[in-house]
C-alpha cells in the first residue's frame, strides 16, 4: 500500500474530500490601551537546585560589581572576575573577554588580568595581550557607533585553570541628564560562587531598588561622607538543567533592577526633553507630506500613505555616537539623508502627520528581549515605536516590509512607555499579544492524484499580522528566475523528481495582500490502480518537546498564540472507493482549540 503526503511545505492538511482545520489560542489578545501586567505563571525566581544538574564549561567563582554614582547621573564601575574553565568548551567561551565602551563618553581601564594554572602558577597578561579596537558588531549591517572594545586574550587556558580580571569604566556623561539606571542578572544555568554587586550614592538621592532571588549585603567598606551603600548577594548557586522552548532565563533567574526616575512616564519625559524639538513641523516637512498625500483625502487614507512613505523610502541605519542612542536627529535631516534608526523614523513619522494634525507619539519599547519589565522604572528599553491615538493603533515603520497596522512578533505583546501625556490614555500600555488577529496562516491546497498516479498540487498561502510581515520579507529576497528552482529543491528535498513553479506579489505593495501561489506536478506518485492511503502530515505549528515529561517541568512552554487555517482538497480518480476516512474533531484545553471537519 502507498502511502501520500503532502508536496508543499506549506500545505498543512491532507484529506479526501474537503477539510477545514483551525488551531486557535484560547486567550484573547491585549489591546493597544490595555496596561496588562507580565505573566505571572512564570516564578519570578526558579529555586537554585542543591547540586550541580548539568556541568558547566565554566564557573563564576567570583564576580564583584561595584558603581559608585553621581547626582547629575556619572557613574564609576569596578568589576573583579575570575572564572574557573570546566571543559574544553570553556576554553574557547573564555579565550579572550570583550569590554566594551563608549569612547566619547566613558574611559576604560584594564587594572590587571592574569590566569592561575592548573599546577598553581601566575601568568600575566601582557600590555601586547590586550587590544583596542573598533567594535565591528555593525560590520554587514546598519549600524555605526562610537563604541570600541578592549579585549583581553588569557594566555595558556587549559581546563583546571583560572582566569582572574579586572576593569574600571568611568561614565562621565549619562545618557539621560541626572538620571541612572541599571539591570543587573544572573543565570540560573550559570555555576555562581561569589556574586558580590553594590551601588555608592548620596545619601538623600533618590534611589528606587527592585530584587528577585539575591541576598542583602552590606560592604564592609566605608560609604564616605554624605554617601550609603547598597548591597546583594549570591551564594554557591549551582547551574540548573536547561528545559526545552522554555523562556528567556532573565525572567526566572536572580536579578536587580534599580534606577532614580521615580516611575515610567518620567523615563518618557526625559526622552522627550531632548526629542520634542526634533519632530518640529518645518517647511521641509510641509513640502514633503503635501507631495506624499497629494490627492489623499480622509485623516486615516493619508496616515496610511505618510507610513508608506517612511517605511519604505527610509532605509534604517543606526547611528550611535555619545547619547545619539537616546537622542534622534531632526526631521530635516532624516529628510536629507534618507536613513535613520528608530528614533529617526519615529521622530520623522511623528513630524509628518502632525503637518497633516494627525496626532502620533513615540513609543518606547523592549522588543524582542525577555518581557518581564521591572517594576522598577529602569531603561531597560531598546526601540520606540510610533502609536496613533485617534485609531488607538500601534506601527513600527522601521520593519520595512510591514503593511500600516501590522506589528512583527518582536513587538507584540510588549509594554511600552508613551513619552508624552496624551489626554485619556495612560503613559503604560501593551501592544496588541499574539493571537489570530496578530499572526496566522491561511492556506487553500487542492491536490489530484489523476488515473496514471500523477500529482497535480496547487496552493495559495497568505499570512496574518506578524507572518505576513515574515512572508513578505523572506520573498523580498527572490530574485525572478529563481522560482521553478527553489520549488524543485523543495521537491528534491522530499524524495520526488518533478516540476513546480510559484507565483507572488511585490512584497512591499501593502495595498494588496501578499499571496503565495504554488503548482507542483510529480509524475509516477502513486501507484495506480492499486490501493493507498492518505497520511494527513502536521501542520508545523505543533511542538515537539523532546523529554518533554509536564510533571517534572518548572517552567511552562514559551508558547506564542497563533491561527493556522488550512483548507485542503484532494481528488482521486473517477470510481475510486474510500474505506475510512478521519472523523471530525473539536478539542480545547487551556493551551488552545483544535477544529477539524472532513
């Protein structure tokens, strides 16, 4: 008996006569004026285990982390560490340290570094084992900074050996005037002997401190006059057994937070101190929108077309210089060089449709790290958004290939942090979480198995929110030509010799929605006549948890909701005689809903 699958890759259900299936999450999605508050089923500390799980290439015996902070936000920081390699893995984790630092507004200085030998011998690291040099991180991508990096190579690394150093960073200008902030963490998959981190500051300053899973501690060590110190403490923690599509360790490991703005919306106020100037609406900005919305009528029709506009004519580059990561250029500019990062398209955006008294305000946002913000008000911040208060609506016109509405998965479910008061909307909100609304498939296949056992397959694909934006940026990037090819490697791929052919839209035309259209055809699939079977293949949207035993579990699945939509049709050849097929199938728990019909 032969057995038929699917062909396409994205061709999610196989069944005679028509199907309709449905993977739908339970819980409904935030809105954009919902202040939702992080997941709490996730501890906000996992117990450290009493022994070793796992061996570590390495182990932390040592990790003192000392600020000493100003009143107008200028901070020192000393850093002593010395790590113990583990394994051969460990050796080329710690072969050489990268420090890096902004060279216009902080100093560093290696104070001393060495390596203790398995036998007990001292080697120095030598002034020609530590370099300096630009940090290449943007190197193949759109960023330019003023960052360099001081690395230090450890010479003669073997396991049993030890590596000791340390560095002083003076930070002479804050990136936000008189304010100061810091996160600090430490994983729980990482073997921590002494974990030692406080902060000397003025006594009557302002300091508001957020832990999880660290010990008070008092250095012995005198504050000065006038100064208080605070401190906290690990002990001994062994490394814990990493689980399978668990979530970001950050949100279940020891942690502080601490920070002088006395709440959220005073991290807004001091962004926007310095960006309001910026999204003035100036001549330059008043020629460009009336080119833009020539013709447009209707407040939402020309928002519509003034994101287009930056998304698409603005290509995104990161530059970062002394506190230009805090601080955009003005529209003007962004106009003449027709790049910016987030900032830059934010302010640009912002500026735009207040030339058409459309109002917009930036939003600042963690996108794509892990989504449990402190509650302390600490920058942990990393992009702005633009949100649109009239249409209560949130767009990100930095994607490039996101249509005016849709977010990419890195922004959705997020807090964010207007940086301006708009009148009866709080400065908290969320973006929309994941769910159909915000991400899905949607797919219609019809498949003929015709007298002479060839396959006939044909199939269109379109996605919702956050997989629309993934289709349209993967087909951004096939060149015309190359179609027939990749559906014959993806014949090839399956064990099947044939032809195929695919067929799409202009990734960036948002006026229309992107569809993939594919046909394939494979002679000789089935063996006919003659009897078969018809497997109904998964549709890529299950999890596979590999020792995925819930009972011993500590952490839930780091599962987003979704809607997958697969109508599938499959014709056999006239007086073919079916001896069974699926029952229908309606299933719900707390994870999500299953639909299927035959």
């Amino acid at each position: 008996m032969r057995r038929i699958a699917s062909t396409f890759a994205l061709v999610t259900l196989l069944a005679a006569g028509s199907t309709h299936a449905q993977l739908l999450p339970a819980a409904p999605t935030s809105t954009a004026g919902n202040a939702a508050t992080p997941d709490r089923t996730i501890p906000e500390v996992i117990p450290a285990p009493a022994r070793a799980e796992v061996q570590s290439a390495s182990s932390n015996l040592l990790l003192a982390d000392a600020y000493r902070i100003e009143r107008n936000g200028s901070f020192t920081e000393t850093v002593t560490r010395s790590v113990r390699i583990n394994t051969v893995a460990g050796i080329s984790e710690w072969s050489s340290v990268r420090l890096p630092y902004s060279v216009s507004r902080q100093k560093l200085d290696v104070l001393s570094a060495w390596v203790s030998t398995p036998d007990g011998k001292r080697i120095e690291v030598g002034k020609n084992q530590i370099f300096t040099k630009l940090d290449n991180a943007g190197v193949g991508a759109p960023m330019f900074s003023d960052t360099e990096l001081r690395i230090i190579v450890f010479p003669q690394l073997a396991v049993g050996a030890t590596l000791h150093y340390s560095y002083r960073i003076d930070t002479h200008e804050a990136l936000f005037p008189d304010q100061f902030s810091d996160i600090e963490s430490y994983s729980r998959y990482g073997d921590w002997g002494k974990v030692r981190l406080s902060y000397n500051i003025p006594a009557d300053l302002p300091f508001h401190v957020e832990s999880h899973g660290m010990q008070p501690w008092t250095p012995a060590a005198s504050a000065g006059s006038g100064r208080k110190l605070i401190g906290f403490a690990l002990n001994n923690v062994p490394p814990m057994a990493p689980e399978t599509i668990a979530p970001n360790p950050y949100v279940f490991s020891p942690r502080v937070a601490v920070s002088t703005f006395p709440d959220y919306a005073a991290i807004g106020d001091a962004y926007w101190a310095r960006a309001r100037a910026k999204a003035a609406v100036t001549p330059e900005v008043r020629k460009l929108v009336d080119q833009i919305t020539h013709g447009i009528s209707g407040k939402r029709a020309q928002a519509v077309a003034i994101y287009d506009w930056v998304s698409k004519h603005i290509r995104y580059v990161a530059v970062y210089f002394g506190v230009g990561g805090v601080v955009p250029h003005d529209a003007d500019t962004v106009i003449a060089n027709r790049y910016g990062d987030c900032k830059d398209h934010a302010t640009l955006l912002e500026a735009l449709l207040a030339a058409k008294r459309i109002d917009a305000v930036g939003a600042l946002i963690n996108a794509g790290g892990p989504n449990r913000p402190p509650q302390v008000a600490a920058n942990h911040f990393n992009h702005i958004i633009t949100y649109l208060p009239e249409w209560h609506l949130f767009v990100d016109s930095t994607v490039g290939e996101a249509p005016f509405g849709e977010l990419p998965g890195s922004d959705l479910g997020r807090q964010v942090v207007l940086v301006r008061a708009v009148p009866g909307e709080p400065r908290v909100m969320h973006t929309p979480g994941f769910g159909p609304a915000t991400m899905g498939l949607i797919s219609d296949d019809h498949s003929e198995i015709t007298a002479d056992g060839s396959l006939i397959a044909h199939s269109s694909e379109r996605g919702v929110g956050a997989s629309d934006i993934g289709m349209r940026g993967n087909f951004l990037s096939v060149r015309p030509g190359q179609e027939k090819y990749i559906m014959q490697s993806m014949l090839a791929s399956r064990g099947m010799q044939g032809t195929g052919d695919m067929q799409f839209g202009n990734p960036l035309d948002f006026a229309r929605p992107f569809v993939l259209r594919m046909q394939v055809k494979v002679p000789a699939f089935a063996q006919l006549p003659g009897p078969a079977a018809v497997t109904i293949p998964g549709s890529g949207t299950w999890i596979n948890v590999p020792g995925g035993d819930a009972e011993a579990r500590r952490l839930p699945l780091a599962c987003t909701g979704s809607a997958r939509v697969s109508n599938t049709r499959l014709s056999f050849p006239p007086g073919s005689h079916f001896i069974a097929i699926p029952p229908p199938m309606n299933f719900s728990n707390s994870a999500g809903h299953y639909q299927a019909r035959y």
